[in-house]
C-alpha cells in the first residue's frame, strides 16, 4: 500500500458520524491552513450533471495548447487517487507526486486536529495547497456534488463559472426534481461573475435563471448566445466574437461536440488574449479524458477476445449519459456494423432502468455484472433482472473477464465483436486497472464527501 493510500484511509475516519449540509468544517480546515483558497490563479468552477470532466479537459488542452499552465481538480478517481490533482508546470500539468501528495496530507491532517470532516473536504483543501504552492495561469475545479454546498464552493470570485446540462442524479443529496437539482448546481455562481452554460431542458434553465437572477451573475446560454455544431464532418463554433471552423474533437461522441462547445465558450469568456483560435483547435486535436467514449489501445483485455474485437469504456451513470452513450454507439453502428455487446456493473444509488433503456434494440445482449470491491453495487442477478425489464436480453456474470469471454463469443465468429463497457467510473477503473495490470488505489472511488 503505499504511504498516501495509507494516511487517506485515516482519513475516512474523520467522517462526521452526522453531516450537517454546509460548509462550515470546510471554511474552519481553511482558515487553519492560512486559507489557501485566497491564493489560487484565477479559477474555472464548473459544476452540472454530464461533461464537467470532458469540458475541464478541453480547456486544459486549449489553455496547453496556448503554453499556458492549468492546474486542474477533478474527481472521483479511476485508478489512483493522484488523478484528482493536476499540476500545471513547464511543458504542461502532470499528477501530483506521491511524496508531495503524503507531505499535503499529513499538513491537512495535523491542521484539522482531529475534528470530524468529509474525506472530500480535507482532500479538497490538499488540492488547494497544492494550487496555491504552485505558480499556475488558471486553475480548473470540477464539483464533486451538486454545487451550493459543495467543498469547492471557497472560490469567493472565480474568473468563469461553468454549468454542464443537469440532470436526475444524487437526488438523495440534490433533491428529487430536476429544478432542485439545478438550483444546487447554480450555487456555485457568484455575483457579477460571468457563467456559461451549456444545453438544459426547460426546467433546469428556468431553475439556473432565477438563481442568477436574484444573485446578479451574468449568463451566456448554449443554443442562444453561443452555437456549436456538426456540419459536413467539421465542428462549428459561433457567438458574438465570430465564427470558428474546426476539426471534430478528439473525443468520441456527438455529444461531445456540445461539451467542446460549452469550453470554448468558457475560453473566450476569459478574454485571454494569449488563447487564439488556432490554440483552441489545437487543444481539441490532441485532448484526452478517460473512461469517456474511450476505445481502449491493446492491453489486457483485449486477450480476453477474439482478435480485432473492439472495447470502449465510458463511465457515464444516468439516463441522460445512457442516451449519450447510445447515440455514440448508434453512430458507430451506422458507419461500421458489429454485433454489439453491453457489460454493465451500478451503484445502487443508480437508477438502473433509465440508464439502461437507451440500449433497448441497440445492443444483442446485456451482461451484467457487481462492480468488484464496491460495497453498494447492484448485486449482478438485480441489474440483470433491471435490464430485463427495460427489453433487452440480459444476464449476469461473476466477473469482468467472464464477461468480456462471453461477449467475445456473440459474434459466432464471423464479424467481430464491438464490446462496451459501462454504467459507473467506479466500475470503470477497475477495468482500467485490470486493462493495464495496474494495482488500484486502496481507497475506494466512492469514498469522496
């Protein structure tokens, strides 16, 4: 195990045996760490339901391309806990070293003295050391949950906030309709700041408004002040600045197109002069964010299969990232049919069926199975039986390699295999760690408030 897993699983400990929604343990950990958060570069804070993590890592790749610095703090984790803290630097960011991230820790540790906080809190306040310790031209923090009460909600005065689609997710957190949840997303917004942000249904945008209505942010709407779109195989970009012309992004997905869309609309509200057209089209080229749509290269896995089958991985986990998903792998179909498989592994606090039902006459067969280590998966025989009860023919397995054995064998061996893997980024990075022969951190993914 090494040192820092060691001294996060101390900090599980700390967890308040009752939460009490605010952020005060947050503010008191700050004020004792000589609040950190006053000494960030300017900050990106992007909050919502689907893309926060694919339009932080197009702004980094177009602030890169620009050679800025971005630091970047994003969560949860796939593999090991050092993915959560990015450090911008000559040549581009990088994870943060272990030793540097055990010395971070500990200070927070010997800070707090004891007191009860979340684990997502006292790591937040890690990152922001690190932030504040390490020269930077922006720094990007995702939300960890919701917005409002969230632990990165220190930012007193951000340069840009940004807010992703909403939808039904974390209602036991968030609230149970879709106008709740995006009031708690909007709490990140600040008076006077400027936010983008990106498509929402009707009720989500009426919720988004008034919150920034009462406040006095200023809003730039997807589809109203900026446009982005696919036209003869390009990406188009519009708003009052002008037109840009580029290449699809690098990232697999229509969908993607709206969350490139929605980063180059929060570029061009920084109003950084030293990030050019052909600076954000270079950042869209080369980006790269796992488990997203991700085609994985040769590995591990890929022995598990008949030869030229194909694996994607996407750790999307309610239904409006199940339409995305299947819209993507629609598209696929149309351009290279395959036989196409769904692995699928849940969280219990997952709504199993809305996520599943976009797959409904896309894929041949669904096989279901518990994310491993994860205490509150959906036992492999319930979400078999969810999926069953959307339409598709389902099944469980025992494990991620049985799975893919099986999945590999539906073809009958003519046309290969086209093999997606979804429905949780916690399940996601144990297929990563299996993929690389990789040890995972010993703190759970799920392990984050």
């Amino acid at each position: 195990m090494a040192v820092s897993d060691a001294i996060l699983m101390r900090l599980l400990e700390l967890h308040p045996k009752i939460i009490d929604l605010s952020l005060d343990r947050m503010w008191r950990l700050l004020e004792a760490l000589g609040n950190p958060q006053l000494e960030l570069p300017p900050v990106v804070h992007i909050a919502g339901t689907n893309g926060k993590g694919s339009t932080l890592a197009n702004m980094r790749a177009m602030i890169e391309a620009a050679g800025l610095c971005a630091h970047a703090y994003t969560s949860p984790h796939l593999v090991r806990f050092h993915e959560r803290i990015r450090l911008g630097g000559a040549g581009g960011s990088a994870l943060i070293a272990e030793d540097r991230l055990v010395a971070l820790l500990e200070e927070c540790e010997h800070a707090n003295k004891g007191e009860p906080i979340t684990f997502f809190e006292i790591t937040t306040a890690a990152a922001m050391l690190a932030f504040a310790r390490t020269p930077a031209d922006y720094a990007l923090l995702e939300v960890g949950l919701g917005g409002r009460l969230d632990a990165t909600n220190i930012i007193a005065e951000p340069a840009v906030c940004v807010i992703t689609p909403v939808d039904m997710d974390h209602e036991q957190y968030l609230g149970d309709t879709l106008a709740a949840i995006a009031v708690e997303k909007a709490g990140i917004l600040k008076q006077g700041v400027r936010a983008c942000v990106g498509i929402q249904q009707d009720e989500a945008r009426e919720a988004i408004e008034a919150v920034a209505a009462k406040i006095g942010a200023k809003l730039k709407f997807a589809n109203q002040d900026f446009q982005c779109f696919e036209q003869y195989g390009r990406m188009v970009f519009q708003d009052e600045d002008g037109l840009l012309d580029l290449d699809l992004p690098a990232l697999a997905g229509r969908f993607q197109i709206d969350n490139a869309g929605l980063a180059i609309a929060a570029i061009r509200t920084l109003d950084d002069k030293r990030i050019t057209p052909d600076h954000i089209a270079d950042g869209l080229a080369r980006v790269t964010w796992s488990a997203r749509m991700e085609r994985l290269e040769p590995g591990h896995l890929h022995t598990l299969v008949p030869a030229g089958t194909e694996i994607w991985l996407d750790g999307g986990h309610n239904p409006s990232a199940g339409r995305a998903v299947a819209a993507a792998l629609a598209d696929l179909d149309e351009r290279s049919p395959r036989p196409l498989v769904l692995i699928t592994g849940m969280l219990n606090t997952k709504r199993a069926d809305g996520y599943l039902r976009p797959f409904a006459g896309l894929v041949q067969k669904v096989m279901a199975i518990a994310i491993p280590g994860e205490e509150n998966t959906i036992p492999a025989v319930e979400l078999a039986r969810d999926a069953i009860a959307t339409g598709l023919d389902a099944r469980p397995y025992d494990s991620i390699e049985q799975a893919l054995r099986a999945a590999g064998e539906i073809a009958g061996g003519s046309t290969p295999s086209r093999i997606v893997i979804g429905g949780s980024l916690y399940l996601a990075g144990n297929v990563l760690a299996l993929h690389r022969g990789e040890m995972p951190s010993q703190v759970s993914g799920t392990a984050r408030r």
